[in-house]
C-alpha cells in the first residue's frame, strides 16, 4: 500500500489489538479507535476520543479529525463489535438487539462508507471488516448472527461499488477466538470449550494473531487481486462441524 495510515475501530482489545499490534510492528503507522481508548504497546497511535461506531456524527467528525491529524487513511480495518447475550428467540429484548445490530452492521457500514468515499476520491485503498463464521451458519445470537451476515453483504456491495475506483473491499470470519469476550462466556457457562474444538477440523480455537495475520495480508499488495471475498478464519470450524452425522472427525493414529 501506498503512503498513509492503517485505522483499525474496536483496536483496544481483542481482534483490533491483535491487528493493530502485528500492523506497528510491520512497520506501518496505525490509530486504533475504541468506545474506550486504551494504549497498546507496541507503537500503534492512540486516538484518545472515545470512538462510538454507532454513532453517525462520531463517525464523521472523528474520521475527518484523524486524517487532519494524522494523514489519509490507506487501511480500514472495522474490528469494532459486540458479541450479544444468548436467549431464547421469545426472551430476545428488541433494544439489545437495536444495540447489537447498530454497532455491528450499521457502524461497521458507517465506518466503511466515511473513510470509504475518501478513499475512492483519492482512487487508493483497502478496507476489512471482521464478520464472524456466526454469520454464516445458525446460532442462539440471534442479533449477531443477523448483523455478521449483513455485514458479509455489505462487504461485497462495497467491493462491487468501488471496485473500479481502486478501493478493495473484503471480509473476515473469524471462528470461536481465544480473546477475553469468549473467554468470559466460557467462564460463565454460557459457551462450551470443549465443544468449540471438538467441532473444527484442526482441533483447537483460533488465536487473534491468526485473524490478524489474515487482516494483515488482504490490506497488502499481496492481495492485489482480491475483492469482495469473505475469509473464514477458523481452524475448520465450518468444515468440520457437520461431521458430526458421520460419527465425528477422525482422530489422528496414537503414537
């Protein structure tokens, strides 16, 4: 990529620390945004306004103050989200979905468009936005599972709108990842580990360097070529979980 700055939303925790912190450390100049700002180490910009990706004004006005700032974004990496609790479809409160599908998909878009039209003004630029493998099969999130989808739909109507204007637009989907929002809902019972890792195909759960590596490579020259495309990240999950109608996966000789 060209001279400019790597903005990664929710950067302070999570997916966006990951990524923000495997960016700086490639040499690039990266901010990180957050609801809550908290340093990294590492070399990633801190901007220090809290960053609501719900919020339209927040948005453009914080997008606008940044490249004044700090120069033109040439990355977007939409990490910012919130991982809704897990109810029943009646128990389902419409102002905690409100919340989670603004946050996840309408300030994921939001995001994408503001720094989005710069970057087609200016012909250059990669966007990424963190998606989920939730939004690609079923789950008892009922919110999450709406927004990630849509937020794998958004990420192609954008490729396809900037695609001539020289701005790539691509998504990941991270399977279950060792970060602290899942290590709580294991905590809490909520979720089960062994579960999670029974059903990929590799065994294990993703760690977030992982997702950031693959961030990393779709905001790259490598990826010259690639638009419009979701990548799961998720040691097999989708893979493998259907396996379970065949008598699970097969397990590796002992040795």
């Amino acid at each position: 990529m060209s001279e400019g700055i790597i903005l990664v939303t929710g950067g302070s925790r999570g997916i966006g620390a990951a990524t923000a912190t495997l960016l700086a450390g490639q040499g690039k100049e990266v901010v990180i945004v957050d609801i809550q700002p908290e340093p990294l180490p590492g070399g990633a910009i801190l901007w220090p306004a809290p960053f609501d990706v719900a919020s339209e004004g927040t948005v453009i006005a914080g997008v606008a103050d940044i490249e004044k700032a700090h120069g033109p974004i040439t990355g977007l990496v939409n990490a910012a989200g919130i991982f809704g609790k897990m109810h029943r479809l009646e128990k389902v409160r419409m102002e905690q979905w409100d919340r989670e599908v603004n946050i996840d998909l309408r300030g994921t878009f939001m995001v994408a468009r503001s720094v989005g039209v710069r970057m087609a003004a200016r012909r250059h630029g990669a966007i990424v936005n963190v998606a989920s493998v939730a939004g690609m099969t079923s789950g008892p999130i009922h919110a999450y599972t709406a927004a990630k989808a849509g937020v794998i739909q958004v990420t192609q109507t954008l490729a396809a709108e900037w695609g001539r204007v020289g701005v790539r637009v691509n998504a990941v989907s991270p399977g279950f990842t060792r970060t602290a929002m899942l290590e709580a809902g294991i905590a809490s019972g909520a979720m089960n580990k062994p579960l999670m890792e029974r059903y990929a195909a590799m065994n294990r759960m993703v760690e977030p360097v992982e997702v950031a590596q693959a961030i990393a490579w779709l905001l790259s020259p490598l990826a010259s070529a690639v638009t419009g495309i979701n990548l799961p990240v998720d040691c097999g999950y989708l893979a493998g979980s259907t396996w379970g109608a065949y008598g699970g996966l097969p397990q590796p000789p002992a040795s």
